[in-house]
C-alpha cells in the first residue's frame, strides 16, 4: 500500500523550521558555523565525523525523529530505552541525544559523571515537561500539606518531565513511569496511599487509573497551576484519588474523536491504534491503547492486508508505513501533526554538534545538579525496581 501524506498547514511547516518565529527560537545556541540545511555534504559530514570520534561517541535517536537523523543513531528508542542504552555504555565519553531535553537530563542522570551529554540543539524542549514547573508543583504539595492530606499523597511523575519534577517525586516517596508500566507504576503507588498525584501527563494518568485500575472519572480531578488552589475545592481534593496534573502532549492531544470516526467512516475494517498520552475519549474510541514501543510491535506482528490508523508522532508513523508496504497504514489525523521541539534536531544540528566533538569542544552540554540528580535516580530507581 503507499503512503498519503497527510496535509500541511502554515502553522507545521513553520514549525518544521521553514519559517522564523521570533518567539520559539529562544535558547538556540550553535556557536561556529551551522552548516546550510541545503549542504549537499551533510550525510558525508556527519560520516566523518562519526567515523573520527569512533566508540568515544553514542547517538540515541528517539522514534520521533526525522529520517535524516535516524540513519546516523547507533540505537533507536522511547526516552527510557534509551536512557538506560547510555548507561550500559561506560566507555562512550560523549552521548549526543537526538531527542528533547528531559530525555537528554535523564541520560546525564543514569550514566557516570564522566560521560558527557549533547542535546544538538537546546531548542528541542517538551511542551508538555515545560507544563509542569518545580515552584508550582511544590505549591501545590504545599496545599495538600495544609490540607492534611500530603500523608496519603503518593507522587507519579511520568517519564516526560523535568529532572527537577522527577527530583521532587524522588524526594517525597513517589516514582517516576513510564507509558508501559504506568499501571504497575499505579498499584505499587496505591498500596502506599489512598491518592495518588500524577505529573505532568494528565491523559496518561487519567487513561491508566480509569481503563486499567477501574476508578471512575468522578475519583479524577484536573489540577490547574494556574488557577488559585488548583482550581479545586477542598471537599473535591478530599475526595479524589487520583490529582491531575492539567499538563498533556500537543502532539498527542490533537487527536479528537471526529477523527477517530472519520476514518472508520472512510477505511471500513480500520484498526485504531493510538498512545495513551491521547484524550480519553480518544482512547475509549480507539481499538488498541498502548506506549511507542507497543505500537511498533503491534504493526509489525499485524497480517498483510489490514488496515491501521496510528495516532502517533507523524514520523514514526510514515517510517512504520514505510517499512510495511503490505499494509495499510495511515496517519489517524487529516493534517501533520510532527513534535515541533522533537523536529529541531536537524542533521545540521548534529553535524554541528558531531564536528565540535571532533574539535575537542562539547557543545550544548545537559548537566543535572548533583542534589536533584540524586532525588531523581531515587525515583527512577523505584520504577526500576517494580514487579
Ligand atoms: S511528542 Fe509530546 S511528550 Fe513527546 S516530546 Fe513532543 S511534546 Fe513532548
């Protein structure tokens, strides 16, 4: 089957980098000379480079990733694979993370002091890490103390945020998960309190507590930073137990039900297939719910001939299409829906940051303090160590 392209609209193509917009290109910082994207020695650049610095470098590259990144990662993964890819390679001594910042933070968290770690370019942050910021976050604990229900409040920080937000989980009892094990991650955490406050993923807490652990909507309230008291009242932080954090993906987040009925309308047979960070009603829509990781599996073991709407990053979904012609595999949304902070890793980018290496500079280096370092690896340590 070929792949239909679903339709751009101004707003993707400027934030594939096609444009400028004053206001997103903050924190970009390439010192030296980034190479024009119309190079036509870029693959033969980053080659180079790569074949310079040997077994001393070890490029993750996230599944999200644009194609002409892809092809120069040594490994590819979801944010936690490829976490714990760099921590089982001591003798790298630099890590260049095709991926987002709190993926990069990660890797600096679980590898040794003496393995250094590039994002290519600073720009590529999450929105949806971004939602949650330490000082609101411990205002909101703040509350719950005042409350008198901290006690019974177990945090969950899903992998997808800050190392200060995984730092503050680590802190107070709490564990970090992932869009796996959020489940496993949910139940060990009941067992330790009658609530659990879940960062900064509002739909994947949601989703999980509802369709895996059998609570209703009513026992989930939305918690808004930015209202005064998270817009909530006492009675219904009393009597929740699940707190949301009203954070969410805007890649994911875009999927609507309409959606999800045109293409059924459109592809009779179609199998739905979306990430749980998606809405719920989205979800509940869907046919099969599950982690990046799931969603490759299932394409790759589906039988030729089916039909498949993926509701996904785009790039990984046309690589899946791409690698499996004997299916037919389309992107669940009408329009393109890329990670915006995700597509800032330009092969540019790494051949910038790979030439540096080579030069013996470390550009865009991602350090985690040594406190909250130590706060978060608790939390990631508790996940590793569930059932
Ligand atoms: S896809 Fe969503 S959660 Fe993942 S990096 Fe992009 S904005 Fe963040």
């Amino acid at each position: 089957m070929t792949w239909a392209e679903p339709s751009s609209t101004a707003t993707a193509l400027l934030l594939l980098g096609r444009g400028t917009d004053p206001d997103t290109e903050k924190g970009v910082e390439c010192p030296g000379d980034l190479p024009a994207p119309s190079d036509p020695g870029l693959v033969e650049r980053a080659r180079a480079a790569k074949a310079a610095l040997g077994d001393r470098v070890f490029v993750l590259g996230h599944h999200y990733q644009r194609d002409e990144v892809i092809q120069f990662a040594d490994v590819t993964g979801d944010s936690f694979k490829l976490a714990r890819e760099a921590a089982a390679r001591p003798d790298a001594e630099y890590i260049v993370f095709c991926g987002v910042h709190f993926m990069a933070e990660s890797a600096d968290i679980l590898t040794s002091a003496t393995q250094r770690v590039v994002l290519p370019d600073l720009a590529a942050g999450c929105s949806m890490a971004d939602m949650a910021a330490l000082v609101q976050v411990e205002k909101a604990w703040e509350h719950f103390t005042r409350l008198g229900i901290a006690g019974d409040v177990v945090p969950v920080t899903y992998m997808n945020s800050t190392a200060d937000i995984k730092g503050f989980v680590g802190r107070n009892d709490g564990v970090v998960c992932t869009s796996s094990n959020a489940e496993t991650a949910l139940k060990w955490s009941f067992e330790r309190g009658s609530k659990v406050f879940f960062l900064p993923d509002q739909h994947l807490g949601r989703n999980t507590a509802v369709l895996k652990m059998g609570l209703t909507l009513q026992d989930c309230v939305l918690y808004d930073p930015h209202k005064p008291g998270g817009g909530l009242t006492d009675q219904q932080l009393l009597d929740a137990k699940m707190i949301l954090w009203r954070g969410h993906c805007s890649v994911h987040g875009r999927f609507t039900l309409d959606s999800v009925e045109d293409v059924r309308a459109r592809v009779p047979g179609v199998n739905v297939l979306v990430h749980p960070e998606c809405k719920h009603e989205v979800v509940t829509a869907a046919d099969h719910v599950g982690s990046t990781e799931y969603i490759i599996r299932m394409i790759e073991a589906a039988p030729a001939g089916s039909a498949w709407a993926v509701g996904t990053e785009l790039n990984l979904v046309r690589r899946l299409a791409l690698a499996h012609p004997d299916k037919q595999i389309m992107f669940l949304d009408k329009n393109v829906c890329y990670c915006s902070t995700m597509n800032r890793i330009d092969l540019p980018h790494l051949v910038w940051a790979l030439e540096e290496l080579v030069a013996g500079r470390v550009p865009n280096e991602i350090t985690v303090d040594a406190d909250t370092a130590h706060y978060a690896r608790v939390a990631l340590d508790r996940m590793l160590a569930l059932p």
